[in-house]
C-alpha cells in the first residue's frame, strides 16, 4: 500500500509524548525533520558528527518551545561497538523506550564510473549509508520493542530502485536500504519499517551531485515533512514494508 499523501495534514499533538531518534540532525532534512518532530510533540535525539551544528537544531527547538531533546555526538565512519552501546544505554535511562528512529545521514561519495571508484571511498560510503544503520539499529531494537507504536524510516534514492550511470556506491547502498527495510519489515511484525525517498531537495548534497542546478527551483526539506511525519506518527497504521516517494 502506497498512500495518497497529498493532502495529508498532521495533527498538532500527532508525535505528543513520543520519543525519536534522527541521524544526521545537525543540517538539511535531517535538522528540519527534528525540528517539525518536536513542534509536534516529540522529544527528539539529535544524533550526528558535529556538536556545533546540533546545538543549533536543540536551540531552534527550545526557542519554538518543544520538548526538550537531547545530543548524541556520532561520527558513523569511525564510530565502534561501544558506542552504539553507550547512546542505547543513554537513551534507556533518560527515556525507557524509544518510539521511532528515522536514519537520515549519508554521504554521497563520488559520481564516477564504477571502472574508476575510488576504493577507499566505496567503503566510507557503503559503511556510513548501510552498515551504520544497520548497526544502530540492531542495538536500538531493544529499546524500540519497548514502545507501544515503534516505527523505523530510512531514507532511500530514486538511485536505489533503478540505477544510473556514474551514482557508483551511493545508489549500491541505497539498494542496500531498500532490501534492509524489506526484510526488517517481513521480520518484525509488531513496528512499522519503511523507507522514503525525499527526491530532488535543496540540500547540501543535492549540490554537490547537481552543481550546475540552480536551487530555487527546487523544494525545501519543509516542503516534505509531512511523508516522515505520517510515518513515525500514529496515522501510517498498518504500513510497513513501503517505500514512499515525497514527491
């Protein structure tokens, strides 16, 4: 099932008491996601690699007068076991359960044949886009099981369904999501698992896979907050094993 999201407005009160953790907070979706999770109600974890930037996300979020959230500083390239461990253990003694986890970061590696990736590269980019999430959210299902309504959301590409020359690792990993979800979703019965692809979006690495386009013409990470919202809300009861496109 792929619902018509088209007019789907969100309640104000839709995330009230929740507790969401969002990868890659500190800019881009990433941070406008956190901040319209929590304009509707939820305490967010602001999880990613640079302190000053989630500071920025917390104090946009206090300012509107949400709850409260909280920082997890991860560096998804480098970060090891202990870690994943020690955010898992943060999270159960300030919370007690975690609703919804939405993976956000990634990097976009280079666009080159795949003749010419650069090896090194191909690791970092599958590491961060597939393993790290796959990682954090082994450790975190305890915490997930926990909830009475959890649900997980990844984020795919166009890139990840039909691939096109020159998106090398990227479009692997994104591949790579779209078969973790699936089969995550086919596993678990009692959460919600599902992907979303946000499409052409005025980030920073739109940029830098589109340099010459000219961002205006673009929509904005606000313009497509309602898909996450309806999906780590109560109202995408029922759906798991999607994958939406916001556009």
């Amino acid at each position: 099932m792929n619902p018509d999201l088209e007019n789907y407005t969100p309640a104000p009160d839709l995330l009230n008491d929740r507790f969401i953790l969002v990868t890659g907070a500190g800019d881009g979706i990433g941070a406008t996601a956190a901040r319209s999770f929590a304009h509707h109600g939820a305490t967010v974890a602001l999880v990613g690699r640079t302190q000053a930037k989630l500071e920025a996300v917390y104090d946009a979020i206090e300012a509107a007068g949400g709850p409260t959230p909280t920082i997890a500083v991860i560096d998804f390239s480098t970060t090891q076991g202990d870690a994943y461990q020690n955010l898992v253990d943060a999270l159960e003694e300030q919370f007690g359960r975690l609703d919804g986890l939405l993976h956000n970061a990634g990097i976009l590696g280079h666009r080159s044949p795949i003749e010419h990736y650069e090896i090194k590269t191909w690791l970092e980019v599958m590491h961060i886009n597939l393993n790290a999430p796959f990682i954090l959210t082994q450790t975190l299902l305890p915490l997930l099981h926990k909830s009475t309504d959890p649900s997980i959301v990844f984020t795919s590409s166009g890139v990840g369904r039909t691939s096109r020359a020159y998106w090398g690792a990227y479009a692997v990993s994104k591949f790579g999501t779209e078969g973790l979800m699936q089969t995550l979703a086919s596993e678990l019965n009692n959460m919600r698992i599902n992907c979303i692809n946000p499409g052409p979006i005025r980030t920073a690495m739109r940029k830098a896979a589109y340099p010459g386009e000219d961002p205006t013409t673009l929509l904005t990470p606000a313009d497509i907050m309602a898909t996450y919202l309806y999906l780590l809300g109560p109202d995408s009861e029922g759906i798991s094993g999607a994958s939406l496109d916001c556009q």
